[in-house]
C-alpha cells in the first residue's frame, strides 16, 4: 500500500480493574479516537437469548476468558467496520498472544498497524481492591468506585441518573480467577509489545488525572 492514510491503533493493557475503561473516555475525547473494548461488547452479547449470549455467560460469568476463535472472530468483526478505519482505541483486546498475533494480521493486511499500547501497571492487591469497590451505570456504562470515585448520590449516575450494579465478574471468586487469568494469558503481551518497540509503561496507582496526563504524553510520542 503508498496511500498515506493516517491510521492509529492504540491498545489500553493492563490488568483487571487497572482503570483502562476509565482512561479510555478521557484519551478517546482528546485523540479522536472511537472507543472499541471488548468487555462492552461481551457484556452486550451475554443479555442475549441466543447460543452465543449463553456461551458468552458460560466464561465471562466465571471470569474466564471467551475462547480465542470466538474472540477473534467477533472482535475483528467489529473492528473491521468503517468507524475504526483510521484508528480506534482497542480496550482489553487483544488478551492472549494468539489474539495479539491475529490482530497485527488483520491490519498489516491493509497496511496498519499498531502505534502504541499503553500499559497501565498496577500491583494485584490494589486491582483487588478496585474490582471489589467498582460500580458501573445501567444507563451509560459510566465506571465509579465505592470509596475512590462515589457518585454523588449512592446507587445513582451523576452523569444521567441511572441505576448503578456491581458487575457479576467482580464478585470475590470471578475476580480471583480474572487476577490468575491476566498473569498467566495476558502479561505475556507486556513482552511481546515492548519488544516491538511500542509499549509505554504507566504507573497506574497515581491519581485518574496523572495516569491520564501520562498516557497523553505516551502517543504524542507517537510519531517519533
Ligand atoms: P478496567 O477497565 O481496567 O477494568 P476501570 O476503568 O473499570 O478498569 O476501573 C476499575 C475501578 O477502579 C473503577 O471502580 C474505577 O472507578 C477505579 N479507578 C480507575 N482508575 C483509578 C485510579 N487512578 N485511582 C483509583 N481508582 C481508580
Ligand atoms: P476488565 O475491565 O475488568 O479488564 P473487561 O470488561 O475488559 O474486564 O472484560 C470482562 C470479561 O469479558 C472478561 O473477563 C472476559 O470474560 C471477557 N473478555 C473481554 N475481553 C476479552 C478478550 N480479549 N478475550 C477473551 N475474553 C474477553
Ligand atoms: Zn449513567
């Protein structure tokens, strides 16, 4: 391919409860990027009455990761619509070396290719604490936290007054089994992208707005 298209592919990695769905609706806004992440897209899937949505609940209500071909199929499915044809921010995809593999395919196909991935370092014991507190709101998908970011009125969203839910993957067991899950399938990434030159390493423990400040200052690298 000679056109010069701009293209950008940004991937958001870091363990569960990391904080990539919250740093994903402030990074999207200032890039111009759209949001595409893959939990969304399975929470969507799972309502479903269909072989699908039971197949979906059958691993995401567990904590387990849904199998590769399911996921890279739909995932790169979804990808591939217009919307992401200059550059998306992937949100918990790709999550296993295979996905990873299949991805960097897909785009080289039609000369893209990923730019950066961001890696949102956090220590298990805090992503603990941050899955057991988070809320999510029916309405919006807006992410808070019981202690770290409450809404101002408990159980609603500032932002449109929906109904806030713990997430059933956020209980004590399918937490447990996500945490094992990330350090056995996931953090093989973090090798795979560095040496491709293209990881950035963020402390994710500081504050929303610092992690946030550092991600930006990570893809205005970018174009080096
Ligand atoms: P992920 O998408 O990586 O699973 P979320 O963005 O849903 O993570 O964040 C997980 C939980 O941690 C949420 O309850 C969120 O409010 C909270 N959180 C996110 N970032 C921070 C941060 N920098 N400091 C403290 N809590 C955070
Ligand atoms: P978190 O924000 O806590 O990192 P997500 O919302 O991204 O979690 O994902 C929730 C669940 O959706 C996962 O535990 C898994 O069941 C499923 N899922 C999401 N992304 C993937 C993926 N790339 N591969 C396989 N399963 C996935
Ligand atoms: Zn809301």
């Amino acid at each position: 391919m000679t056109s010069v298209t701009v293209t950008r592919y940004v991937v958001l990695l870091g363990g569960p409860g990391a904080g990539k769905g919250t740093q994903a609706i402030n990074l999207t806004k200032r890039l111009g990027l759209p949001h595409l992440a893959s939990g969304d897209v399975f929470r969507s899937i799972r309502q479903e009455d269909s072989e699908l949505g039971a197949l979906v609940r059958s691993y995401y209500d567990k904590g387990l990761l849904v199998p590769d071909d399911v996921t890279i199929r739909m995932i790169l499915a979804a990808l591939s619509a217009d919307r992401y044809v200059a550059g998306a921010m992937l949100d918990g995809f790709p999550r296993t070396l295979d996905q990873a593999r299949a991805l960097d395919e897909q785009l080289e196909a039609s000369g893209r290719a990923i730019g950066r991935v961001l890696y949102l370092r956090v220590p298990a014991e805090e992503l603990v604490r941050r899955m057991s507190g988070r809320l999510l709101c029916r309405g919006c998908d807006a992410v808070y936290h019981e202690r770290n970011n409450p809404p101002r009125e408990a159980g609603r969203c500032d932002r449109c007054g929906g109904e806030l839910y713990q997430r059933v993957d956020d209980s004590e067991e399918a937490a447990r089994t996500r945490l094992e899950t990330y350090f056995r399938d996931t953090e093989p990434l973090v090798a795979y992208y560095r040496e491709q030159g293209k990881l950035c390493e963020v402390d994710g423990q500081q504050s929303v707005g610092a992690v946030g400040r550092e991600l930006e200052r990570c893809v205005s690298e970018e174009g080096r």
